[in-house]
C-alpha cells in the first residue's frame, strides 16, 4: 500500500514476509554532531591519541582562541571533549551553557573569572600546568592566560546529553536560569580541599573540591583494586554528574585488565605507558586463541588519551608502566560513572571490575592472563633500562602445588 508524502516520496509497504526498512543504513549525525561541524574546527575521531598536544590548532571564532574536538570511539553521545588554546596575554570569549565542564590545564598558566548573571562580583583564581577545575552549570566564565606564550586546556563536557535532547544551540547557551545550588558565591568556592572522605556509592576515597592546583603531582590515597602499590582519588566537583578519578601504578607495574562498557577514557597525567584493549567475547587470552587481531593498542604520554572500551558490548582494557616515572592517569566517564550501571534503585550491586573472574567480576588475575602480556612486558620493561617489580607469585594460580608453580614460571 503506497502513502503519498508532500515532497513526493512513496513508502511501500513490504510484499509478503519481507522486512520493512533498508536493512543497512549509514549512522546519521546527532544534534551535537552538526553542532561541533557547524563550530568550523576539526573533530579528531579514533581510539586515542598519544599526545593532545600534537593535534593541529584552528581558528574557533566563538570561543575566541583556536581548538580542535576529540570524540574517541565509544563517547559518542556519552560526552565531549576538546581542546582549546588561550591566545597569549589573552583570554577565552565569556560564555555560560547547560551542560557541564571540566578543564585539565595542559600548557601554561593563568586566571578564570566565574560569576552568575546579575552578580557584581567576580570569583577569579590562578592556574597553571596540572591544574583542574570545574566551572558550575550555566555560570559565566572566562579563561585568561597569563603569559606571552601558549596555555592549552582539555575540556570535558556533558553537552551531547543536553544538546541531543533539547536540540536547540540557543536553549543551552542562552538559558537564563541560574543555579544557586550549582554555584553559591562562597569566597572559597575554588578554594583547594584536600580532605579525604569515602564516596557514598562505593566506599572509594573522594575529595569534595572545585580546584586542584596539580593532578600531576598531588598526593593519591593507596586503592590496590587494579594493581599492587595503585592510589587513587574521586573529585567531586560543583555538584557535577561528571565522574572522574585520578590512579597511579607505581612503575615497574601493570594493573589488571578489566572489562565494563564505554564511556571511560584514560588521559596520561605523568610517566609513560601502553594500552591493550579487546571485546570481552574474545576472552582472557586473546593472543593464545587467536584473536590477536581484534586487540587495540596504543602508547602514550602526557597527555595522552585512549578510550578504555572503543564501542559496542563491554571490553577488556589493561594498562602498563613503561618508563621510571610512577604511571599517573585520569579517568573521564562524562555521566556514566560504574555506580549507575542498569538497575532499580536499591538492588545490590558489587565493584566488579576489582573482582576477579574467578569470583564473579571481570578482572583478569594475573595467573589468568594471556603469557604474552609479560613477555612482552618485561623486555619492554628491559629495553627502557626499567627493572619489574612484578612478583613470580602473582601469575601462580591458587592451589597449585610449588613443582606446577615452578614449571608455569619457567615457561613464561
């Protein structure tokens, strides 16, 4: 049955028991899509990349500096992310938008002004390499460098959530709402705070902060879930949905790998490292059954970025120290943090990917993983004059007798 439509396409109902539709089609832009094409910078699409720094500058007329857009596989629709540079002795456009933001200084130092329309005051603090802040919803601010030379700053964004909803540019930067709770105009709103308290998800340590000075260098709380030795932290900041943690493995060390689904990317704070990801259908030994094919990799320093699940169902991911530095990342979820995975509030859920796969999570014991992994980890270790602090132990399997144990070691 054919149905006329105004510009004169025809729809036809499909003969028989034939399907309706194409079967195949072409993925079609969101809203935020068209909006990052519209902006006129480029949008850098991939797993990773191994330096921020590398991506090439443009022209960004509505910020008022150059920047490039990053949308690793797997944050699509999750949430944004860019780079922008501050031109020297200048500053950013003012804006303010509904949606979040975080910011990770890469390059240089300098000031942001902050205030919520119809204030006369100004909320302005000083920043520099390694700092990160978070600039509340829908509150204007500003970004100024300091210097006569380059500040680059990361941002991470949650406007593909609201642009894809509301899907009007103007309703998200010209909303005149203001949020108090968001933003109260305390004088020490951006004020440093160091104190450690346990996140009320999970029990993990978390710092309640709008500003930290240096995520390169502060001190990290010990975790021990990816690896022996691992510290780690949760900012939480301006009352965001942005979730995000900062980690360390010590060097000579590699965590775990771990399986959970996208949304996650990795970015190198300091040392220098390598990622393995595959699809969690590939198994706990890739390269041994023959899947080695299907595994990413990609090496990077600071900054550095890769995504920890590049698409589609959950993937395994693994991190190595290469280099004598400590190995110190930050992890951005946007607002899908592994305390909100499906399921009606209430029921009882358990932090698997520190579980192992023997007890019901999906964290690869090291005894468990594919041997090429520390093979190719101790000569990589070797070669950068770097000694393993990986102990023999650690790849034995429970209840294996000394005689096995010494055998398994040999091989490896």
């Amino acid at each position: 049955m054919p149905h006329d439509s105004k510009d004169g396409v025809h729809w036809h109902e499909p003969s028989g028991v034939k399907k309706a539709g194409f079967g195949e089609f072409k993925k079609q832009p969101t809203p935020y899509d068209a909006w990052m094409e519209a902006e006129g910078i480029p949008v850098f699409r991939d797993i990773g990349i191994s330096k921020v720094q590398n991506l090439p500058l443009m022209p960004w007329k509505r910020r008022g500096g150059k920047g490039h857009f990053i949308q690793l596989y797997g944050t699509e629709t999750k949430w944004g992310c860019y780079v922008v540079e501050v031109p020297p002795g200048g500053a950013l456009n003012p804006e303010k938008h509904m949606y979040e933001e975080i910011f990770l200084v890469v390059e240089g130092r300098g000031t942001t002004e902050v205030w919520q329309e119809g204030d006369t005051k100004k909320h302005v603090f000083e920043w520099q390499k390694g700092s990160m802040f978070s600039i509340p919803m829908n509150a204007w601010y500003r970004v100024v460098n300091a210097t006569s030379g380059g500040a680059l700053l990361l941002g991470g964004t949650t406007a593909p959530n609201v642009m894809n909803m509301l899907n009007n540019a103007d309703a998200v930067f010209n909303n005149p709402y203001v949020f108090r709770d968001r933003f109260n105009g305390a004088d020490d709103f951006f004020k440093s705070n160091d104190d450690i308290e346990p996140d009320p998800v999970r029990g993990l340590a978390m710092r309640r902060t709008n500003f930290i000075p240096d995520v390169i260098n502060c001190d990290l709380p010990l975790d021990n879930r990816r690896s022996v030795g691992y510290r780690r932290v949760e900012p939480f900041m301006t009352n965001n949905q942005f979730y995000f943690w900062i980690g360390q493995h010590e060097n000579g060390r590699y965590s775990k790998a771990h399986a959970h689904t996208s949304a996650a990317i990795l970015i190198c704070l300091k040392g220098k490292g390598y990622t393995y990801s595959w699809p969690e259908r590939c198994g706990p030994t890739p390269w041994k059954d023959g899947h080695a094919a299907e595994v990413r990799r990609l090496d990077y320093e600071p900054i550095g970025m890769v995504t920890a699940a590049p698409g589609g169902a959950r993937w395994f991911h693994q991190h190595f120290s290469v280099s004598k530095d400590d190995f110190r990342l930050t992890a951005w979820f946007g607002p899908h943090n592994p305390g909100r995975d499906p399921g009606a509030p209430g029921e009882k859920h358990t932090d698997y990917t520190a579980i192992d796969l023997d007890k019901g999570g999906t964290a690869i014991p090291y005894w468990q993983e594919d041997p090429y992994l520390r093979q190719e980890y101790e000569a990589t270790l070797a070669s950068n004059g770097v000694p393993s602090r990986m102990d023999a132990k650690w790849y034995v399997a429970p209840n294996t007798d000394k005689s096995d144990a010494e055998k398994r070691d040999t091989v490896v």
